[in-house]
C-alpha cells in the first residue's frame, strides 16, 4: 500500500512539474506563436479525428460503401474487381418502345410493352409444340405458342398460386417475345408449363394480356440506335468500377446504356476484370482501351440513388469526357440496348465449359438429357448479409418454398443451387423435385452456370440480380430485401421497381 501511494505521488508530483514547465515557456512565447502552435495542434486533431472515423466506419455498411473504397475510386481511375456473365439465348426481354424511353414511367410493365408483341393476345388456345434442342455447337430456333402471355410478363404484384386446383388440363407453353435464331454453347431448352396457366387466377391472366398489348407512352430519354453510325467524337464515357462482379455488370450496363444515349463509346481497359470474363467487342458505343488514355481528364458525375435511377446522371452534353457511377443499379440506364448488352456478355470458353461441365454432370446423374428436363437456377445469397447493421434481410424459407413450388409446375424440373451458404441452403431448400447443389467454383462459373438454365429463382443482391436477368428465363425474387428505415433502404426507390425487372415475379 505504501508502494502504490508513493507512485501516486510521485505521478502527482510530474504532473504539477509538466504543468508549471509548460506554463511558464508559454508566458514566453510571442502572441502570433502561441496562435500558429494552437492552429497547428488543431490541425493535427482534426486528422486524428477523420481517421478515427474513417476506422469506425470501415467496420460498418458493405464493402462496396466503405468510404476508403468510395474516397480510392472519385479520386483515382480504379480498376476494381468484377465477375460476370453468360451465354445468350432467345431474346425474351420486352422490346425497345420507341426511339424514345421514359425512365419515369417504366417502373409500370405496361410502360414496357411493344403494341409489336400484341400478337401475344391473339392466340387463344394452342396446343404447345416440343421444343427440338440440339448439340452444344448447334443452332437453335424456338417456336411455340401460347394462350396466354409468358409468365416473365406478369405484374410484379401477381403471382400464381401454385396449390390452386384447377380442372383445366390445357398444356400451354410460355412463348417469348421474340423468337431468334442463337448460336449456344449449351443448349437450352424452352421449358413447358402444362398446369400452370389453368391454374392463374383470371384477373391475373386478363392483367398480363393488357400489359402486352398495351401501347407504351411517349417517353424522354432518347436512345440512339445501336446501328447508327457514330460520328466522330473525342468525348467518351468512363465506367467507375467499385465493387466485385454483380457491382461490376451493373457500372458497364448502365455505362454502355448511357453511351448509347449520348451516341458516343464507352471505354473499357483490356486488364478490367469485366474484359477478362467476357468475349467484349468493340462497336459503335464501346471501345476496348489498351491504356484507358481517353478517360484522364474525365469528369465524374455520381447518382443520388445508388439502386434507383437517377435521371440527373443523363444531364450532361456529350461534348465533354464523363466517367458515370458510382453504382448505378437501375435496369432504366440500359434497357433501350439490352439485346446489345447481351451480345456483349458472352462468357469467355473457359468460363463457359466448366459451367456446362456442371451442368451435365447432373444431367448425366440422371440418365437424361437437356430436352428432357427443365433446369431452374436457384441462388442463395446469405453469408455477410445475415444481421447486418446496413439493414439486408436475406430471402427467407417461406419465399424459397413459394418460388420452388411455382417452378413445380413445369415438366421434370431440376434445381440447381448456387450459394455462399451451402450448409443453410441443404437444410431449407425443399427436395421435393431434384435438386443439385454446386460448390467448388469461381464467382464467374457459378454465375454461368445459373445463366445457363431456363429459369432462375434470385434471392438478394447484384450477383443474383444478374443471374436471373442474364438466364433471361422466368425470374422470381425477394420482394423485400432492405429493413425499413435502413441506410441500404434508402438506396432504392419508394416502389423498388428502378431497381427489379418489371416483369419478374415478386415473391
């Protein structure tokens, strides 16, 4: 005891020394002195301040709002990483309205439609002809028929009941959009649904034929054809690459689509992870710089919304260099060039044959072929995204129950489950139909291997967003992926529509 009082004194006794030093070199000094030492010691805890924060704040929000990351990409031309994309198959995306688009109307699928795909009202009951699929180098042409409009066409706050009993033994089939001729390195079949049709409520199915034969409103935004000859320009647009790979396809989407607006090219560099993953071409509105020269003196210009559309972002004359970011998560910035963007984003060949490896390693499991079987994607997106303080909620059971249960409906479903979260995904994926989990791949594989089946069930996040949009299918997702009054729910718009595919099914 008397040991530790003695310490305390002593440490008294330094303290009232430290003090009265101080005090009296103080006194000492010149009046501007003291002024100039006191703006400097302000300085110096100013910026042990901002570091502080900067390292609290590291620890909180996703990667890809951690403010190092966002102060790295304004500031210098990053290079982030991506990941991607798939093969194309048969264009069933609503075709383009106009010459013009209306961002601010088209979060209605009616705002969507084509009076070109009213013919998709005019059949009223056919009979459904088997798609003939061919080998992985083969051509493909689908034709088929339907009596009602493809279920990728529903509203966004219908969908089928899928326990709903019907008479109706009507085998219908759902026919896309437009039928092309595509070149495919895994054949996909168009799958059939004979049960589920009788089984959609008639107030749905009347819903559905009006958003077809709607016809679509003027619109703002005009889109210049991707087949128009540009003119010569030495302004460009410059992605802002932050993020990993559903980030990544979002920046050069909208960044292509806003390019093919301004009618000038969108630059890309040949190390970009985007360029690694995909076979990119160069034509009127993307360039494939070997140096990214033509964006050193961009300027940048951000969004306010960072998963809505912001039609500030567009406001700008194409005389001048612009590099667009920081995430633009909005179909709106390129659905008017959609069919190019899919040309695009073919998967290199080594991507893609491990993906069709996976694929027929199922079906060869058991003992069936492509065209006999409709292949479903499922993702499942959990990992950092469960309880996290940024307010993601993650798809929950009952949403995976619904969405297998409506994909049921089609002839010999096989369910393919792409995850970060293998063990949750075994235990409350249902097993009702055949169901096949997928590990051991890249981001990139797993994202083809989801491209490549007919149809995908999405779950939360960018990377399952385009899983879905790339398979270019029938689309489930979660309706609700951000808790209200979060920071992650203020990214999106009031109705989340800048943000889903119009005509996906909310679940």
């Amino acid at each position: 005891m008397k040991l530790r009082k003695n310490r305390v004194n002593e440490q008294k006794t330094m303290l009232v020394v430290c003090e009265e030093l101080f005090d009296r070199s103080t006194k000492k000094m010149p009046t501007n002195v003291k002024y100039f030492a006191c703006v400097v010691a302000s300085f110096f805890a100013t910026i042990a301040a901002l570091f502080t924060l900067l390292s609290v704040s590291q620890g909180m929000g996703p990667n890809h709002f951690k403010p190092i990351r966002i102060i790295n990409v304004i500031l210098q031309s990053n290079q982030a990483s991506s990941d991607e994309y798939l093969p194309v198959n048969s264009f069933r995306d609503p075709p383009p309205v106009s010459p013009d688009f209306t961002a601010k109307n088209a979060s209605s699928p009616t705002s969507l439609s084509s009076s070109s795909s009213s013919s998709s009202s005019k059949a009223v009951s056919t009979s459904s002809k088997k798609e003939s699929t061919i080998s992985s180098s083969s051509t493909r042409t689908t034709t088929s028929s339907s009596s009602r409009p493809p279920l990728s066409l529903l509203p966004k706050s219908s969908s089928a009941n899928p326990n709903q009993k019907s008479s109706s033994k009507t085998s219908t089939t759902a026919a896309p959009l437009k039928s092309t001729t595509t070149s495919l390195s895994t054949s996909k079949r168009a799958s059939t649904s004979p049960t589920l049709a009788s089984k959609l409520p008639s107030t749905i199915k009347e819903a559905a034929t009006k958003a077809v034969t709607t016809t679509p409103p003027s619109t703002h935004l005009s889109i210049a054809s991707p087949s128009t000859t540009r003119s010569p320009s030495a302004s460009y647009i410059c992605p802002t690459f932050t993020g990993r790979l559903g980030n990544n396809l979002f920046q050069f989407a909208s960044g292509y689509g806003i390019a093919a607006s301004k009618n000038v090219q969108f630059v890309i560099g040949e190390g970009d992870n985007i360029n690694k993953i995909f076979k990119l071409k160069a034509d009127n509105h993307l360039i494939v710089s070997k140096t990214r020269r033509e964006c050193a003196a961009a300027k940048f210009r951000g969004e306010g919304r960072a998963s809505g559309f912001d039609p500030n972002v567009l406001k700008f004359k194409a005389d001048t260099t612009h590099r667009v970011g920081n995430f633009l998560q909005s179909w709106k910035y390129f659905h008017n060039v959609s069919s190019d963007i899919r040309g695009q984003l073919k998967f290199r060949d080594h991507i893609q044959t491990k993906a069709d490896s996976t694929i027929n390693g199922f079906l060869k499991k058991y003992n069936t072929t492509r065209e006999n079987v409709t292949v479903i994607g499922i993702h499942v997106r959990r990992g950092d995204m469960v309880n996290h303080g940024f307010g993601y909620q993650v798809a929950t059971k009952e949403y995976f129950e619904k969405a297998v249960a409506l994909f049921n409906n089609y002839s010999s479903p096989l369910f393919v489950v792409c995850t970060n979260d293998l063990a949750w995904s075994k235990a409350n994926i249902p097993k009702s139909s055949k169901v096949e989990f997928v590990s051991g791949n890249s981001p990139e594989v797993d994202m083809a291997v989801m491209a490549s089946c007919d149809h995908v069930i999405t779950s939360v996040g960018s990377y399952g967003w385009w899983a879905g949009w790339l398979s270019n299918g029938t689309v489930t997702y979660y309706k609700w992926p951000a808790r209200e009054g979060s920071g992650l729910r203020s990214a999106y718009s009031a109705d989340y529509m800048d943000y889903f595919y119009p005509h996906w099914i909310g679940l």
